[in-house]
C-alpha cells in the first residue's frame, strides 16, 4: 500500500484535532477532578 502525500496531510490534521479534544477535555474535567480531590474525605453517593 502506498502513503501518498494526501495520506500525511489527512494524518497530520487528525492528529491536530485529537490534540485539541483531548486538551478540550482535560479542561473540562480539571474543575470535576479538583472538586474529588477536595472531597475525596468523603464518600462519594
């Protein structure tokens, strides 16, 4: 099978976009993580 440069460029693109969602989630998950931290005490119902 041969990569062409097309291939490369649709790589490298996904490979921004993950990027950018996954930093997308760590901060949406930050206030939610720091919160358990806070509580982590007591049990969570």
């Amino acid at each position: 099978m041969e990569i062409t440069v097309l291939d490369i460029q649709i790589l490298k693109a996904l490979h921004r976009e993950v990027k950018e969602v996954s930093l997308l989630i760590k901060e949406m998950t930050a206030p939610y993580k720091a919160l358990q931290r806070k509580h982590s005490s007591t049990p969570l119902y």
